[in-house]
C-alpha cells in the first residue's frame, strides 16, 4: 500500500454499497492507491446505521454511499447522518449511477461532500476522493462515542 494523497496515514472507510461488483472495484481502487486503511462494508442504509452505531466498531473518516440501496436508499441514510451529531462530521462521497440533476442537487441539499457517477474511471473516483476537503479530513473532530 503506498501513502495516502490526504497525509501521513489512509482512512478508514465505510463503503455503503449493494452491489457485489461495484464494492470490490471500489475496494481495490482506495486499497491499490493507498487511500484507505480499511474498509468496512455496509450493504444498506439500515445496515450501515447499525454498523456506524455500534460501539464495536471505530468512526470511519470517510463514507462511500451507493444512492440506490434496499431496505434504506442512500438518500434517506444521507438524511439520517447529516442530522445525527455523533455522525454528521463524517465525510460523504455519493457514487452512484444516476445523473439526474435532481439526485445531484438532493445530495447536496442534504450536505453530501462529492456526487460521482458510475460507472467511473477508478483514477478519476480516486481523484474526487482525494479533492474532497483534505483539510476537512484531517481536523475533523472525532467525537466521542
């Protein structure tokens, strides 16, 4: 694994993602370019809530979040996180593969950090990933659980 682009160490991650195809890609893409430290897998929104409140498990620095999810759809969870004070700090990246420019302006509404399409140039997701807010991610408060 090479050093993370965002500063001395690579973030964990939550990829919040149904598709078996999909999360290996992403998995690879953030491992191979030394992004992530690790990365958990949550296959919906209710899963994903369960796994971010349980006291087991660490906060992850960053979530990947697929829009399109059973159970909870990405939109409602963003919803969720973005109103929790524990969670609302953490950093979202929607991957997804709608374009529509009302999907686009609903997950900024609801304070997303990047809105990327599939499918994507893993370089490219890479990228976005990277110019999210590297100031953000490094002096973001970890608040207690």
């Amino acid at each position: 694994m090479t050093t993370s682009p965002f500063g001395a160490r690579p973030y964990d991650v939550l990829l919040v993602e149904d598709d078996p195809a999909d999360a290996l890609l992403i998995r690879e893409a953030l491992d191979a370019r030394g992004v992530a430290r690790t990365v958990a897998q949550a296959e919906d929104g209710v899963a994903a809530l369960e796994w971010l409140r349980d006291p087991g498990h660490s906060r992850p620095d960053l979530i990947v979040l697929d829009l399109n999810l059973p159970r909870m759809n990405g939109r409602e969870l963003l919803s969720v996180l973005k109103q929790d004070e524990q969670l609302k700090g953490i950093p979202v990246v929607v991957l997804t593969t709608s374009s529509a420019p009302e999907d686009v302006a609903s997950a900024y509404q609801r304070h997303a950090n990047a809105f990327v399409t599939k499918p994507v140039k893993l370089d490219d997701f890479v990228h976005t990933v990277r110019k999210i807010d590297a100031f953000f991610l490094e002096t973001a408060a970890i608040l207690p659980r």
